[in-house]
C-alpha cells in the first residue's frame, strides 16, 4: 500500500471513529422524552464497598415476586445496569431525580447538587449540575424542591450562613437568603471560626425544609468543626424560619433536650410531611464523639410555624437505652421508622451484622406504634430506607449477610406489607424512583 493511501485510509478511520464516538456521546446525554413505561428506577450500593453506587433501571410489572434472588448485573434483560459515580439520593420530581454527592474513585463525598435522569438505551446520566464548593470537612449540604421552579440548598463552601435558592427545572441559581444578621441577634457572642478558619456555625447542613410558605432552616453552633462536634452545654435544636415570599427570617425556634435532627449525611433526610401538612423531625440523638441525646420524633403542626411541645415520641423511653430511630417517613397520615433492634453503638454501625434495623409504624393520633412483618436489616447510614411510589410504600431492606432477606417490600394505604422484590446480597437497594413525563 502506497503512503498516500495509507495515511489517506488512517484518516478515513479516525473520521468513521470520530463520527460515532460523537454519535455515541450524544445519545448517552440526550433525556428520554417518554417516561410512561420501563420508567423504575432501583439505586443500590455494594455491600462490600458503600461508595459504589449503581443505578438500574426496569419495568415493574416484569419483576416476579417471591422468586430466587435476582442477579441484577446478570438480569440484563430486566435490569438496565448504569454507574454514574454519585450517591442516591431522597429528592425526585417528574423525569429527574437528585444527587448531593459525587462520590467514586477514591474520594469520599465530592459536593454538587446533580441531577440525573434516563436516556434512550435506559441508562442513568448526570443531565445538569451545581458544583459546590468544598472543604476538607465534608460538611453535609441538604437540598430542599419545593416545586418545579423552586428549589433550595445549602453551600458552606460559598458563604457559611446563607441558603441559596435554585429553579430545578433550569439548574439556575436564582436568590440567596443571608441568616447571619439573625444569627447574630440570636446569639450575640456566636463563635463564627475556630483557630483554622473553619466554619463554626452552620445553617441547613441537617434540615432543610419548606412548609406552608416558610423555609425551616436549621443552624448548628459547633465546639469542634473536624469531627461536627456541639457542646455538651447545648441542651437545644435551633430552627430559622424563613417566609420564603419576603425572605425575612422571622425567628429562630428551639426544641429542648435535642442537639441534632438526623445524621450528618447529604442521602439521608431526616423530615417528612404528612397528608394534613404536619412536619417531622427524626432525631438520631448522635452527636459524633460527644455526649448523645436520646433519639425522638417531634414535629410543628399544620398551620403554625413553632414546635408542638404537646407531642413527642421518645424511642428510648418506648423501646430502651439506646435505641435509636434511624430512618423517616409519612405515609397514609402515619410515621413509618427504622429504629435499632438493640442500643445502637456507632462505632459499631458500618459492620455487617453488627446491628440490627426493624420497621415499625406509629399512629400519631395516640402515639400507638406496632412492628411491621418485614424482615430486619442492617443499619443504613447513607440511605432512607423509605420510599413513596404509586401510592404506596415502598421500604428497602438492605442485608450484606447471604443467610438474610436483601431486597424491597411494600405497604398500602391498609398497612399490609408485600415482598415486592429479593435481590442477591451483593446489591443493597437504597432508594426507589418512578420517572415521569
């Protein structure tokens, strides 16, 4: 072959090569636009490794139940595989879903707010981001959607003490509320950084939530900015509320005997409303290497914006020392949790096994609470278990261990609870989503 036509083949290929790398590239970013079937969505993680997250996406009605474990990576025929490096998250609305986390390779929680939805082979992608800044702290950044043009979330990165509001449809930052002069009016004598710089007073990194026209907002004051320790004299949980209209901060509210509302991870959210507009707070009662508070449900009722001191569910007064709620969700007018089946130790609580997770649900009328007939789990850090899908819920019940169940159950509006899915117990499933148009 002559060397004209040699190069002239070479670059006749690279073309070709180009061309469909490109083609390629293109249909993998481009979104669905029908969303009315093969629209389910299962997240898990790797029991042996938590920052492997895999998306896979099916159709439900051809999924058996009460069958062998499935073998998602080998089910390719029901299950679509996709890894697009970032955590599952809680948030979702019509034919996306969010990410607070990109994690992988390496590194341990790479902030953004990524918004993910299908493409036309099935597969998960990243469509659009907001990255945040980041220290070496990894604080958490909660997210809060509100609708399909408003949107919240916290950046510590940017600016300590503001919320930054953001349309979810556009991925466009488009307001900011700044709390540091309330903050300040608070609590004159605030320690706002420690000897490093570090932020020492946070707002929105364990509840970020909206309500009847009002954004609740919750503001952290920090002993220890590395390991997100407060003192031991805090003997409170503080809350701004915001009216999201005139972006005033109205006040800052306080529930007593608390110090922290969930846990200090972005998957988890640790607040839920209910039907009638009730909103509550799931406290782990953790508080890193300090001293912890016991874990409890408390809420503001529909139409007020201070904290219901009338009503309060105390898991260890109800079930023990150290027991713990971990996980929450309203469905149907009632509280579903994940509480510990025995005293939850934290350094104990990434070991397979180690601790045990049971499924209760609790009547909020009498504070009545019964045990659902669901297998228990392993313990859930980053992930709610909870799930609402086609008008029921949906709870994931992760197990590592071969010898237990792995997989999603089901609850409807009557309590009774149905095997949905068995998976093999190298996928723990940590979040359900249904895409839509």
């Amino acid at each position: 072959m002559s060397t004209i036509k040699y190069l002239s083949f070479l670059w006749l290929g690279a073309l070709l090569f180009g061309a469909c790398t490109i083609e390629n590239l293109e249909r993998e970013n481009v979104p669905r636009e029908d969303f009315s079937s093969y629209n389910y969505v299962l997240a898990i993680e790797e029991a042996s490794n938590v920052d492997i997250t895999r998306f896979f996406t099916f159709e439900m009605n051809t999924v058996r139940q009460n069958t062998a474990p499935y073998d998602l990576l080998q089910e390719d025929a029901l299950f679509t595989n996709s890894d697009p490096s970032v955590s599952s998250g809680h948030h979702s609305f019509g034919r996306y879903f969010f990410s607070m986390a990109k994690d992988k390779k390496g590194y341990s929680s790479t902030p953004g707010i990524f918004r993910l939805t299908m493409n036309a082979d099935n597969r998960i992608f990243i469509d659009q981001s907001l990255n945040l800044r980041k220290n070496n702290l990894f604080p958490t950044k909660k997210m809060c959607i509100v609708n399909n043009n408003t949107g919240f979330y916290y950046n510590e990165g940017l600016a300590p003490q503001r919320i930054y509001q953001f349309n979810p449809s556009t991925m466009v930052m488009t307001d900011a509320f700044d709390l540091r002069e309330a903050i300040e009016a608070f609590r004159p004598h605030a320690q706002w950084v420690d000897e490093s710089g570090n932020n020492m007073v946070r707002t929105g990194s364990l509840v970020l939530e909206e309500k009847e026209g009002k954004l609740y907002v919750s503001v952290v004051f920090l002993e220890k900015a590395a390991f997100n320790i407060i003192a031991d004299d805090e003997t409170h949980f503080y809350l701004a509320v915001i009216d999201i209209e005139s972006r005033q901060v109205e006040k800052i509210i306080r529930y007593p005997d608390t110090k922290t509302v969930g846990f200090f991870v972005s998957e988890n959210n640790p607040t839920t409303k209910d039907e009638d507009g009730n909103l509550y707070f799931c406290s782990w009662g953790w508080n890193q290497f300090g001293t912890p508070n016991p874990s409890k449900i408390f809420r503001i009722k529909s139409g007020e914006t201070d904290f219901d001191r009338d009503w309060e569910f105390n898991v260890e007064k109800h079930f023990g020392q150290g027991r713990i709620a971990q996980s929450i969700i309203s469905y149907n007018n009632k509280v579903y949790l994940h509480i510990s089946v025995g005293p939850y130790g934290f350094s104990e609580s990434d070991t397979p096994g180690g601790i045990r997770m049971a499924y209760y649900e609790l009547n909020p009328a009498d504070l009545s609470i019964r045990k659902l007939d669901i297998p228990e789990s392993d313990t859930s850090s980053r992930m709610n278990v909870f799930n609402l899908v086609d008008d029921k819920l949906y709870i994931c019940v992760p197990n590592s261990d071969a010898s237990r169940f792995n997989g999603l159950y089901s609850v409807d509006r009557s309590g009774n609870a149905v095997q949905e899915l068995s998976l093999e117990n190298k996928y723990r499933p940590t979040r359900l989503y249904k895409l839509t148009n």
